[in-house]
C-alpha cells in the first residue's frame, strides 16, 4: 500500500473548481468558522476539506486484494474535471445576458449530476445519515429490548457508528448509481431559475452549499419535515458566485414560475439575506464570502447557539408519528 506521502491527504468535499468563484484572484475568500465564532482569511486548498476524508478503511483483506483505499477520492476528481466545462458554460451564457434561455438542455443533464453529487458528498451529509442510521437503529432496538427482557433497562444500550467506517458508509452512498440517477433525475425536473445579486451584499457559501427549505406548512410543528428534494413545495438553492444564485423549484407547487424557467431574476436585499440565511443554518461549520461581511452569520448564531456546535442533532425520531400497532 502506498504510504501517506505518497496519498491526497487534503480531500474536498466542496471542490476547489466552484470555490475559486468566490475568491479574489489569489483564491482567497473570507471564513466565517461557527465554532469559532471567528472570521478570517483563507486560500481555498484550506477550506472544506479534511484529511483523508474518502479514505476506505484498510485493512488485511483490503491489502490482499490490492484495493486503493482512495478510490473514492480519484473518482470524484475525474468527476469534476468532467463537469467543469458545463460550470463554465452555464456561468459565461448568464454573464453574457444574452441568452433566452440559460440553460441548454445538456446544461441541465450535467448539472443535476453535479448537484446531487455536491448535496451527497459533504461532511454535513455524512453526519446527518450517521445519526439517521444510529437513531434509526437504537429506535428499532429499545422496543425488541423492553419486550423480551423486561428486567434489562433499553438505555444500557446504544448503537454507535464505529469512526473508521463512517466513511466506507458514506461511500456507499455517494456512488450508489441508480440513487444519484433518480436524485438528478428530480432536480432535472425542476424549475431552473438563476437569481442575480446586485446589492452590496455578495452571496454567502459554505462547506454544504446545495441547500433547501420547504414552502408548504409542515405536518409536523416541531420539525419542518418533509424536506426532501422531491418534497412538495421544495426550493433548492446552490450559489453560483457572489452574484448569481441557482434555484430549483418544485414544478408542480410552483406553478406560476414555469414561465421563468430559464431566466434571470433580480434578487432584492431581502432575497440575498434569506439565501444566505440558508446557508448559515444549513452549513456544517463554515461559511465563505468574497467579502469579510458575516453580520448576518454573527447575528444567526448568537440567536440560535445550536448552530456553532457542529455535532448538533440533525434530526429527532421522537418528533415523528410513532409507527401503528397492530390489533391484537
């Protein structure tokens, strides 16, 4: 096996191909670190990344069969050589104002991959499909413990991910083919509307920059639930650069926007303030601007404490409807 000289050490789970449009001309941008509750200048080689972050685990079997544990790693930087050209594109045609239509039919093709590989590869992603297993796990575990050994307390108990497999688990599901087919297939359906951003403000990104809200009340008061990308009345949102916003919505909730689908809108103070608001709140620990403008972030964070830990709870199995029993 190679040694770790030899390996990718820094690993990006936002490429560095979409951080450069939010850096000056030496790809510096301005962090906002949540846990910090610091702001400071950074290149983009030393954001959103970390050390082996793709790496399988190795291990005896791995070595006999000559597996490269940084498989991942390499596939994803082929990836978004692949599709880098598309990004270019679709930047230069909104640049240029001179389009009907920005988005050319194969735009939309590459681009839904990029974004489902984007919303799928971070470390917030990994985290929150962490917890879903564990919780989901342990809420499936209490009950058969409570019923065959009642003298047994079920909080003895708890199933944890071990460190080391979190990203093997992780893995599994960024290159499972036919999810991300149905997930780009979704957001393919969508309507595509990019927001331009001509206020002092420049957009915000972050290290999960694929971010969402859905429109419609939740059936649920304690969680805004049903937050899935094929949600009714779901909005996604992925900046673009401090000027320019892509947004996705649901086609069907949405209605009256089909007639802009594949236009430029005008984003006011407020549009900007709401988009980076997202990214504040969705973000896994930091967010980036082009400017040390973070009064917004600061703001967000004082009010709500919960979002500077960056192991905060994603999700509550308790707030949800417990499952029907059946009659006996």
């Amino acid at each position: 096996m190679a040694d770790n000289k030899q390996k990718t050490k820094k690993q990006h789970f936002v490429p560095r191909l979409y951080l450069k449009r939010f850096a000056d001309d030496r790809h510096k941008l301005f962090v906002f670190d949540k846990t910090l509750f610091k702001s400071f200048s950074a290149d983009i080689a030393d954001i959103a990344q970390e050390k082996f972050f793709y790496d399988i685990p190795e291990s005896e079997e791995s070595q006999k069969l000559g597996m490269n544990v940084q498989v991942v790693e390499t596939a994803l930087a082929r990836i978004e050589r692949y599709l880098a050209p598309t990004f270019e594109a679709i930047l230069r045609r909104i640049e240029s104002k001179h389009a009907k239509n920005i988005f050319r039919p194969e735009h939309r093709t590459y681009m839904s991959v990029f974004l489902a590989l984007q919303a799928t590869r971070t470390k917030e992603f990994r985290t929150l499909m962490t917890e879903l297993a564990e919780k989901t796990l342990n809420a499936t575990l209490k009950p058969m413990i409570e019923e065959n050994f009642p003298n047994v307390s079920s909080d003895t108990f708890e199933i944890k991910l071990k460190k080391e497999f979190k990203p093997l688990y992780h893995d599994g599901f960024i290159f499972n083919f036919e999810h991300q087919r149905r997930f780009a297939a979704i957001l393919h359906n969508h309507i595509w509307i990019v927001g331009a951003n001509s206020t002092r403000q420049p957009f915000y990104v972050s290290d999960h920059p694929v971010v969402k809200w859905r429109h419609l009340p939740s059936p649920n008061t304690s969680l805004h639930t049903n937050m899935g990308i094929a949600s009714p009345g779901i909005e996604i949102a992925f900046p673009l650069s401090p000027k320019y916003i892509l947004l996705l919505f649901d086609r069907f909730i949405f209605d009256e926007f089909k007639s802009k689908d594949g236009t430029l809108w005008k984003m006011t103070e407020e549009n900007v303030t709401y988009y980076n608001s997202l990214q504040v709140r969705q973000s896994y620990r930091q967010v980036y601007c082009l400017t040390n403008t973070f009064d917004l972030a600061k703001e967000m964070c004082q009010a709500d404490p919960a979002l500077n830990n960056p192991e905060r709870p994603r999700l509550d199995l308790l707030a949800f409807p417990p499952p029907l029993k059946p009659n006996k």
